[in-house]
C-alpha cells in the first residue's frame, strides 16, 4: 500500500493548487502553440510543473513533458524515458534532439534515478542559462525542492562523458516555432504524455531555483506556492482552471500570466480537467501493486481486465472515518470490487476466499464476506453504464452498497433513504489495520471495465455533487461520508 506523500500541512503561503489536466496515453491529447516575436533571451529559462504519473511512466520508453522545434526537425525537450540499459522510469533533458547535450536525473555514482510513484506528486524544475562559464551551473534540476545530479547521456548502456548543455547554445524553448506539451513536437502525436500536469510555469529569461516555486510545510513535505515574478516574453502560467477547447482565456491551455501565451487544446475533454493536485491527492488505482491481466488508463481511474482472475488495489487506505466513492460498471462480467486489510492488499488472486474481505460481486449481484455469499442474487441487475455507490464506515466496521442512487437492502437495490440500508459488516483482523480497495475478476475466462471514482471521475457526471467540500459524484455522499483525498484523510482519517 502506497500512502500519499502529499498531505496538506501548514503552508507559509496558503497557496492551494485548484486544478490538474489529465492526460491519458490512448487519446494522444496534447497543448500546442507556435510562438512568434522575439523571446526576452535566448539562452535562459526556468520550467516549474508538478506531475503525478500513470501507470506506463516505469514500464515503456519515452513520454514528452514539453518540447519545442529548435531547427529543421530537431528539438529540444523534457520528459521520461525507458533506457536502452533496462532502467525505465528515467528523466530526460535532450537539447536539439541530443546533439547539443543529453542528460538524466542521477542519484550519485552515475546512478539513474528512477521515478515510478504513482500515489504522489513529484515537482520538477529544469533551470537553464547556457551562458555559464562553469558547465554544471548550465542547468540544474531539482525535483521536491532538492538539487539532483545530471548524469551524462546514455550510449550503449554506459554512462559516457558528463555532457552538459554547451555554453552559449540558444535554446529551442526560447525559439519562434512550434511548442507542444504531452508530445514530441517534431512529430505531431508520438510520444504522448500519460499522467496528470499542475500549477505549470515557463519563465523566459531567468534561471531560478526551487525556491521560487514551493517550500517546506510544518510536516517536512515540499508544496506549492505562487510564483510572484516575471515571466518574459514567452513565459506562461497554466492553471488549467478552465474546460474550453480554443486556445483563448476559456481553453484548458489558458495562459494566467498575463502574457496570453494561451496554448490550443488537442484531443483533451472537459473530463481532462481534474481536482486531483499537489495539494489534495485523490486516491487511484496503484500501478505498482497491479496483477496479471489488469490494464490501467485515464490516469489511473479505469481499469480493464482481461481473461484473467487479477487484482489490483488503490494507492490510499484507510484505518478509520467514513468513506464515499463510486464507479461505473462499463462492461459488465464477473467482476467484484472489496475493502481489504493491509496484509492482503498485494494478494494477486482469489479475494473471494479470504477471510477479512468484503466486496460486491457484480453477476448476480452478490454480496460476499470472509469467503462466504452472504447474500446471493441481490434483486435486480448490474447492467453497463451504472453507477455503483460505496459508503464504508470504518468507525463501525459497516458498508453499505448501492446502485443509481438507491441503497441496498436484503431485498435488493430499492432504498431511496440511506437510513434504511443494510449494513453489510466488516471483519478486521486488527482494529488499527488499513483497508484498501481492490478488484478482481471472478472468472479466469471473462473480462471487464471499470471506471473508478474516488472523487475525481474519468467520466462526466450530470450533478457533480461533493461530500460538502469535495470530489465529484454523481450522487450525494451521505452525511459525515467522504471523498478518499488527502484533504479529508487528514480530517478525518
């Protein structure tokens, strides 16, 4: 289980992050922009984004943050990259496509650091002046705050020469051309982003260092605060606060800097636009504890199972408070979704037999409890396109089960009133024990869908209702029940 590492502390600023777009591997979306004029400098900038990931970050080769045409066909760019040694998960700096310089986030000891947490968000800032006489002052990166080596450029599986930018090289971001963020601009649609992007800053003009953009809360975590500087004639700020797709003030790549440096939105949707940031993280499915057959999209959110009985379990758990969250069934088979302890939450198969578990059996519909049916075919059906509702009290050991806004009872789904369902209990094997929330197929020979809404959807609700404050359902969470975000968690949690 992989707790959050962003969990809101007291901030100097109070700066609080509001939105994130998402960006989801099969949909190619992309930002894009052609600049013009004349940048403020040639040779100095600063890129501040925060990022969470996934789930192909750690597992397939080359996903573009941000790139910009430098010349012809080359470019420069940003992003993580497989490596030809075997290491995935690797962050790349490439200027004019390499030939200028080429370098990797190192951890010491030409040793690559690798970035596969799925649960948190990471930020990054790529300062760059390649007017430097000292060749390693030329760009310095820094991820939460702390300065990080550059390792040279791969070749073959060993580290070569340290190769740093080349003095007084005018960089392609600073360039008049073609600017892409979620691709590599040199070809349209290669190299999509998969993951989620907040709080984006492009200062042209100036090399800065962490500083400027976050800082430690009283818990030791780093977080955001407001940039308060310049931006230059080609800086940007991205808040992706709006859900319009022209490139104007209205559109998801709107520029707030006041330079209306605004970016054209590309195969991006409403939905793209999130409430999952640095500064209240929504619990997703886990990538790193994800088990044969499960296949994650839509960052995260919506899992696909093949012809296979495996699992795969959500970032957050929990040990006490109330909890809300949804799903949509989208193909419907023998799916089931459980509350799981913490000493099961990386078994691979078979939850339906194992004692401290209790889920919801799709087919049928059945509810299931320490490896038993305890009610077997629940009136009515799970048919594709519903909503099914969780409410999970982990201060009584209860959920309770719903569908399309009615609540089960022993007789079916056909509660309106949430006082009047049944509470299906939850055995613990240790009362302080976390529970997680997992998936898996009932049947080694079917294959499912579901989008999973933990309070930041894949899909479009038709309320958008919160828990008061929180997340977006399609239905109201009942009273004192919340989104499973690091807001509430630590509320309530």
């Amino acid at each position: 289980m992989v707790v959050p590492t962003i969990i809101p502390g007291n901030s100097v600023s109070g700066y609080e992050v509001e939105n994130s777009l998402r960006f989801n591997l099969g949909d190619t979306g992309v930002l894009r922009k052609t600049f013009s004029g004349s940048p403020t400098a040639t040779q100095k900038c600063t890129i501040s984004f925060w990022t969470k990931l996934a789930d192909s970050i750690g597992v397939t080769a080359q996903k573009e943050i941000f790139s910009a045409i430098k010349t012809g066909s080359k470019e420069d760019r940003i992003g993580f990259h497989g490596i030809n040694n075997g290491i995935h998960g690797g962050f790349e700096l490439a200027f004019q496509n390499g030939e200028k310089g080429a370098m990797y986030i190192g951890t010491g000891g030409n040793t690559l650091a690798r970035f596969r947490d799925a649960a948190a968000w990471y930020h990054f800032v790529i300062a760059i002046d390649s007017t430097q006489s000292t060749a390693s002052n030329r760009v310095k990166v820094y991820v939460n705050g702390v300065q990080k080596e550059v390792e040279a450029r791969i070749d073959g599986g060993s580290i070569t020469d340290d190769v740093v930018l080349e003095q007084n090289y005018a960089l392609g971001f600073l360039t008049a051309g073609a600017h892409s963020i979620g691709e590599n601009v040199e070809s349209a649609g290669t190299t999509p982003y998969d993951g989620y992007l907040a709080d984006f800053n492009f200062i042209d003009g100036t090399q800065l260092d962490a500083s400027y953009f976050g800082e430690t809360d009283n818990n030791g975590v780093w977080i955001p605060i407001k940039y308060a500087g310049s931006y230059g004639n080609y800086g940007f700020f991205m808040e992706f606060k709006q859900t319009g797709t022209d490139a104007d003030a209205s559109g998801m790549g709107a520029d707030t800097s006041g330079n209306t440096n605004h970016f054209d939105p590309v195969n991006l949707t409403a939905t793209d636009v999130t409430t999952d940031t640095p500064t209240n993280t929504f619990c997703t499915w886990n990538p790193l504890d994800k088990h044969t057959g499960q296949t994650l999209s839509e960052g995260n959110t919506k899992n696909v199972a093949a012809n296979s009985a495996g699992t795969v379990f959500s970032t957050i758990g929990v040990s006490e408070g109330k909890w809300y969250f949804e799903y949509k069934v989208k193909v419907v088979n023998a799916q089931s979704v459980w509350a799981v302890p913490q000493n099961l939450y990386n078994r691979t198969s078979d939850l339906f037999s194992e004692n401290y578990t209790t889920g919801l059996y799709a087919s049928n519909p059945s509810i299931y409890r320490n490896g038993s049916n305890v009610l077997s075919n629940l009136n009515g059906t799970i048919s594709a396109n519903d909503i099914i509702m969780w409410a999970m009290d982990l201060d009584n050991n209860n959920i309770y089960f719903g569908k399309n806004g009615s609540w089960a009872d022993d007789s079916g789904f056909d509660q309106s009133d949430f006082a009047n369902a049944d509470a299906y209990a939850l055995t613990r094997d240790d009362a302080n024990s976390f529970i997680v929330i997992g998936t898996q197929n009932g049947a080694s020979a079917s294959s499912y869908t579901l989008e999973m809404n933990w309070g930041n959807p894949p899909y479009a609700n038709s309320s958008g209702v919160t828990d008061g404050k929180y997340g977006n359902f399609e239905f109201a969470p009942p009273s004192g029940y919340y989104a499973l975000c690091s807001k509430r968690i630590a509320e309530f949690g």
